[in-house]
C-alpha cells in the first residue's frame, strides 16, 4: 500500500494541478447554470427558446459540471490520503463545505430535470438569489485552503 502512495507523491504536483482545473470548471458550470435557469424562466415552455435552453442546461450538466464534479471528488482525497491532510481540521471544514457545494450540484440537477419536463415552479428572483449560494461557498473554501485557520 505505501508503495502505491510513494509513487503517487511523486505525481503530486500533477494531481494537484488536475484538482484546480476540474474545480475552475464546477465552479464555472455551477455559477452558469443558474443563470440559464434565470433566462429559461423567461421562455414560454415548449417554445423554441425554452427548447434551446433545455439543450444548453443538459448539455452543461453532463459534459462539463458533473465530469468536473468527480474529477474533483477523486483528485482532492487522493492529496489528502498522499499528504496526510485529511487529519488537519481546516481540511475537514473544507469537506464539510464541499459536500455542501455537492448537495447544490445535486439540487441544480434536480431543478435542471424539472426544466426539462416544463414542470419548473422557482421564479427568476429564487434562480438569481441561488445563484450566489456556490460564490459564497467558494470564498470560505478558498479562505480555509490558503490560511489554514485551524492549524
């Protein structure tokens, strides 16, 4: 087993490298969608605009945020386990956060479904005021990474 782990340190630069993109990309995708939602609200179902979005929100979802989303969930333990970060309390109020930032992921796609089927009943102020929930998320995760306030 520490063999395994001794040669993925030497690739730890590397893994932490594919971390920040697969992270760049969710959190683009999950400030995005929302905001897809907000215009899609604005489209009568069924017309040609609410069909184009419905292209557009199923498209970001499967091809950018949820391949994002597990990129993420693999490289981020996989440093902790190399580190030995996963012990450190900063690291586990990060986890904490990013599960919650999952739990959004999974409600968008919820919301995303709903879209779909012209079954949604949020209004474009609730899509507008959500869209900041993973902003806010961010700016702790990035605090807790780079200060490390519980060390």
């Amino acid at each position: 087993m520490f063999a395994i782990q001794d040669a993925l340190a030497d690739y730890l630069s590397w893994i932490l490298a594919f971390h920040i993109i697969a992270v760049i990309a969710w959190m683009s995708g999950l400030l995005y969608l929302p905001r897809l939602f907000v215009y899609h609200t604005q489209t009568a179902p069924g017309s040609d605009g609410s069909e184009r979005f419905k292209v557009m929100e199923r498209k970001l979802l499967r091809g950018i945020i949820n391949p994002a989303m597990i990129a993420v969930w693999i490289s981020g333990p996989l440093m902790a386990w190399l580190t030995g970060a996963y012990l450190d309390t900063w690291l586990q109020a990060k986890f904490a956060l990013v599960l919650l930032m999952s739990g959004y992921h999974g409600y968008l796609s919820a919301r995303r479904k709903d879209f779909a089927q012209d079954r949604n009943t949020k209004s474009e102020r609730f899509y507008r005021i959500t869209n900041e929930i993973p902003a806010v998320l961010m700016v702790f995760i990035v605090i807790l990474v780079v200060v490390k306030p519980f060390s």
